[in-house]
C-alpha cells in the first residue's frame, strides 16, 4: 500500500477520533448544563425543544463512527 495513504488513513483516523472525544465531553456538558437549569430554574427549559438534542447527539456519532470505520488502519 501507498506510504501516504497510509499516513492519510491513520490521520483522517486520529482526527475521527479526537472528534468524537471532544464531542463527547461538549455533548455531557450541554447535557448537565440543562439538567442543572432544568432542577434549580425552571422545569421547561431546553437548549433545544423536544428530541433536537438527541437527534442530533446520534446523528453526530454515527458519522463519527462511520468516518472512523472507513478509514481505519489496517494494520
């Protein structure tokens, strides 16, 4: 296999997973924040109304996940 193919994939693959880190700890903290709000202020509150959050907390890690499948090292 190619040298920089190679370089490409484990690159594309390290970024896939940085992201999903990051995004992972944005998503708890969006998540505490509301639940916070949500017990101490006011019962209705929501960063995004109805299942907005959780459509898109899966959407992202399917990508993610997805992203980070098709590109990853094969050895």
């Amino acid at each position: 296999m190619n040298k920089n193919l190679e370089k490409h994939e484990k690159t594309v693959y390290r970024f896939s997973l940085t992201i999903a880190i990051i995004s992972s700890i944005i998503i708890l903290v969006l998540i505490a924040g509301q639940t916070y709000v949500r017990w101490y202020i006011n019962q209705t509150f929501t960063f995004l109304g109805g299942y907005e959050l959780e459509a898109l907390t899966i959407s992202v890690f399917a990508l993610l996940i997805g992203l980070a499948n098709a590109y990853k090292p094969k050895n």
